[in-house]
C-alpha cells in the first residue's frame, strides 16, 4: 500500500434548514461584509436575497455579483475580484452550482495576491491563505463545496484551466437539500451523474487510497439508489439528501485521488462547444468504462452494483455489463447518448455537424493529455487512445 495523508480542515453543516446557520457561520468566521457570488436564476428566485436578509440579523453587509455562466471565464473572475475590491468585503459566499464556486475560488486568490487567474494555473502557484470563503451548494453534483480545485474556462486558448491548492478549500460548507428541490430534472441528472463520476473515477483512480475509497463507495451507494427518484421527483426528500450526501463524499474523495480520462475529455469539449459539464462527462463515460475494463481489479462489480437494478455475484458478472448498465442508467434519466446529440442541445450549436468537432479533434486531443487526471487513469492513455476515445463517443 502506498503511504498517503488526509485532513478535511472545513466545517461541514449538512441537514434540512441548514441554510439558517448562514449568520451563525459568518460571524465565526469573522466577516463584516460578504460578496455573494451566485447566478440570475437564483436572484430571480430570492435566494441571494434571502442570504442577504439572514446576514442582516447579525450586522453583516452583503452585495452580490450574479454575472456568473454555466462555464465560467476568465473574464468573468476579472469582473467579480473587481465588484469585491470596489465594495469593501472581507469574506465570500459562493451561492449556487460548481460555477459560483468556481469563480469565488479563483477571486479568493486574485483579490488577495494581485494578477490574473492564468497566473495561479497548475498546482503550487498559490502562495497562501486566500480571502475566506462559505460554500452553499444548490446543486447535488460538483462536491466543489470540498474540493481544492478552481475550473475557469480562457476563451482565449479555448481551454478550461484548473488551479489546484488546499488553500482554495472554503471554510464552511453548509448543504441543506431543500435548496435542491426546485432543481430542474435536466439539470438534477447532469449534476447527479457528474457526481456518481467523480465517485466512480476516484475510485478506480491510481491514487486511491483506503480513505478515498471509502468516501467513493458511499458516495456511489447513496447516488446509485437515490438518482432515478430524485430526478422524478425533486421533492423527494430521502433522495435528495442522498444526493447532496454523495455529492459530498464524492467531492471529497476526487480531492485526493483525482479523476481519470473522462474528466480530461470532457473539459475540451465544454471548452469549445459549451455542453454542460455533467453531460460532457456522462457522454464520455461508458466508452471510458469500456477503456478502463482492461486494469480493473475487482471494481468493477461494486460500481455495477450501486446502479444496476439486478445485483450481482462475482460469478455472474463481466466486464461489459457495466457500460451497458451506465447506459441503460443515461437513457432512463434523460442524458444524451453521444457528443453530437450533447453539442445539439446547446442553444446555438445545433449546426454543428461531426466535421466540424474534427476539425478542432487534435487540439482537444492535445488539450486532454495536459490534464493531470489521465496521470492517474488506471489504464495507460495515449494520445492515440483519447483521440480514439472521442471517435467511439462522437
């Protein structure tokens, strides 16, 4: 076994109602004045508001910044540090899906050292602590509420860029599933999906180790059986705890064990076709799976296991049954079944025609192999075999 570390140094509030403990959570952190950073639709619901007005109660002055896109850029993190400066806040509250996490993440660390985010990209660049922050994830899917990673897209280079550093944790976490309720069912499933991936390919990642994989596979038991109900019916509300909880262990476990080929493809094509993050990953999934099956070691069978409506024995078990149940699991909740359906769905890319994505093929081939994840991919990868990979899922 290789030697490995952890330390979760966050406060995690999870449960019904847990979105009252905001000024209780603030006030210990020491803030004045908040910045929120959150999205149109969220306002538009008085959700940041609502924040707002629970700071109140304890002296604490909040404005908000809610120019934020489902891909966040690096314009965008330029914009935000600017309304945090100009305002006078000392702390940040990151309201919303993995993108307001993003960007509070990335203006935590330019509104304290100065320069642009491409600056910090990689790992190591981080030379500190960075601005506080308190995640309120009204997603179940990114985990980004307990992840050290930053994912800011530069249109300039068309490329997604990530900054790693543990100083990017955020210092409270407060999840409460009745902010998920209202939740889309197209977007409970891209999100849901995203987060059994982050499990999924932990758990099978090079770097995994017994800690990891025990947030893994709990984080697969409780999204595998709860993920058909809640996007049936967001207001579920065993499943959606469930969700938010795997969600959760998911993100915690991708902290220490990375992801794998999925996420290195996927981030290529959010980047030059602007799917959503969920579904670029969950289109790439089986065909990764089907990659995968050559260096698995007994693992496959518990994934199958924790979404497969039939549970199986070792004896009764092959390699395939699991692409095909992943796929049988995408169908059931709505997820596109290829990149091209994918590319379609998004407003204004429904022109886009197969030759097209192979015209820019070898740059997110080359975008790909930057990624640290396919380091750790348990299966060998090389160009070759993620240009190949993008073919089967095309």
């Amino acid at each position: 076994m290789n030697t490995y570390s952890f330390s979760i140094p966050q406060d995690i509030i999870v449960g019904r109602g847990s979105f009252e403990k905001l000024p209780e959570s603030a006030k210990k952190l020491g803030g004045k004045h908040a910045l929120i950073l959150s999205g149109p639709s969220l306002y538009k619901y008085g959700l940041v508001d609502r924040a707002i007005n629970l700071l109140a109660t304890v002296g604490i002055q909040a404005d908000y910044f809610i120019d934020i896109e489902a891909n966040p850029s690096v314009t965008t993190v330029e914009k935000a540090t600017g309304t945090f400066l100009d305002c006078g806040a000392d702390f940040l509250i990151a309201l919303g899906g993995g993108s307001p996490m993003d960007v509070a993440k990335a203006v935590a660390v330019v509104a304290k050292y100065g320069g642009k985010i491409t600056e910090y990209e990689g790992g190591g660049k981080v030379p500190g602590k960075v601005i506080p922050q308190i995640a309120i994830p009204t997603t179940a899917g990114t985990g980004s509420e307990v992840t050290a990673f930053s994912v800011i897209t530069d249109h300039e280079r068309d490329y997604k860029l990530t900054v790693f550093s543990y100083e990017l944790l955020p210092e409270v976490a407060i999840l409460d599933p009745e902010l998920i309720m209202t939740t889309p069912a197209s977007v409970a499933a891209a999100c849901g999906i995203d987060a059994f991936i982050h499990a999924q390919e932990a758990y099978i990642s090079l770097a995994a180790s017994p800690f990891s994989e025990a947030m893994s596979e709990k984080a697969m038991e409780l999204i595998g059986s709860s993920i058909r109900r809640f996007v049936a019916n967001r207001k579920d509300v065993e499943a959606a705890e469930n969700m938010m909880t795997g969600s959760l262990f998911a993100g915690i476990a991708f902290s220490f064990a990375r992801l794998g080929n999925v996420h290195a493809m996927s981030h290529p094509i959010s980047a030059y076709f602007d799917v959503p993050h969920g579904v670029a990953n969950a289109v790439l999934l089986p065909v990764v799976v089907e990659f995968n099956a050559l260096a698995d070691h007994g693992k496959y069978l518990k994934i199958y296991n924790t979404i497969s409506h039939i549970k199986r024995y070792e004896e009764e078990f092959s390699h395939p049954m699991l692409a095909g149940a992943i796929r049988s699991l995408l169908a059931e909740i709505g997820i596109p079944g290829s990149i091209m359906e994918a590319i379609h769905g998004v407003k204004g890319k429904e022109e886009v025609t197969p030759e097209d994505v192979e015209k820019v093929l070898p740059a997110m081939v080359a975008d790909a192999m930057k990624s640290g994840n396919i380091a750790v991919n348990p299966r060998v990868t090389t160009a070759k075999d993620i240009e190949n990979l993008y073919h089967q899922a095309l």
